[in-house]
C-alpha cells in the first residue's frame, strides 16, 4: 500500500487531524459570534481558529518531540512556522483590509458611474486571520499534537 508510511506518521497525521479540527469549529464559533451558518467556512480562509497556524504549529511539536527540541529539524520546523503564523496575522490580514477598501472605491465610484454592478466581482476581504484567531489554531495545534504524542 503506497500510503502506509504516510499513515504511520505521527506528525503527518496530527497536521491532518488539527486543519480538519479547525475548519470544523469555524462553523459553531461562527454561530456563537453572529447567530447564523456559513458553510463556506469549511473551505474558505480566516476565522476562528486558524487552520493555517493548527497545522505548523502541530508540525513543529511534532518534529520536537519525535525528532528533538534540540535539533536543527525542529529549528526549521519552528521557523516555518512562525513565518506562516506572521503572514497568516499580518500579510494576509492586510490583503483582505486593502480588498475592502478596493470594493468599497470600486463600488462608490466605478460602478456608480461607469458600468452596472452585476458586471463588478468583489475581492475576497478575509484571507487572514486576527492574532486572537491564531492564538487559537496555535493552542488547537498543540493541543492534538499532544493527544496523538500520547495515543502513539
């Protein structure tokens, strides 16, 4: 079976379990904070937690504790993690504030004179994530890392 190694992957498997986790409790977070559903957040980006920062975060606990915290590979593994988590918390968070901004100056001025709004797709605005939405996925992250260390 070509997958079996894959599958007999602790970390592999913790970074599966935490996306997954993580993109299921965006729906009932998300309930709580508006009262409605939105079931595009099982695919889409942003909210609470993040699954971007769950899967780095397990991966890099993973890697320390089966490889070592005093290896270079968990130094590595630490490293991307944090720039995934910063791009997840700033640059991807100020991409989806400057989409707002274009729809909104798009929609003010463009469509209002130029051309009918049907012809107008907005940009995506959430595509990142606020640090509390990473604190989140950091803690889910470690959280099932923990549990697999244990099961394993």
């Amino acid at each position: 079976m070509p997958f079996s190694g894959i599958f007999n992957n602790p970390v592999f498997i913790a970074c599966i379990i935490s996306s997954l986790m993580a993109q299921l409790l965006k729906l009932p977070l998300e309930y709580l904070r508006t009262k409605e559903w939105d079931w595009s957040l099982l695919f889409g980006t942003g909210g609470m937690p993040s699954s971007h920062s769950a899967v780095v975060t397990a991966a890099a606990a993973g890697v320390g504790h089966y490889a070592g915290f005093d290896t270079p590979l968990f130094g590595l593994a630490f490293a991307i993690a944090m720039v995934v988590v910063y791009d997840a918390t700033n640059i991807r968070r100020q991409a989806g504030f400057h989409a707002q901004q274009i729809n909104r100056i798009i929609k003010e001025i463009l469509i209002e004179r130029v051309k009918p709004a049907e012809e107008f797709q907005e940009l995506r605005e959430v595509l990142g994530h606020s640090p509390a939405e990473a604190v989140g996925g950091i803690v889910l992250g470690v959280l099932v890392n923990l549990v697999i260390w244990q099961i394993w």
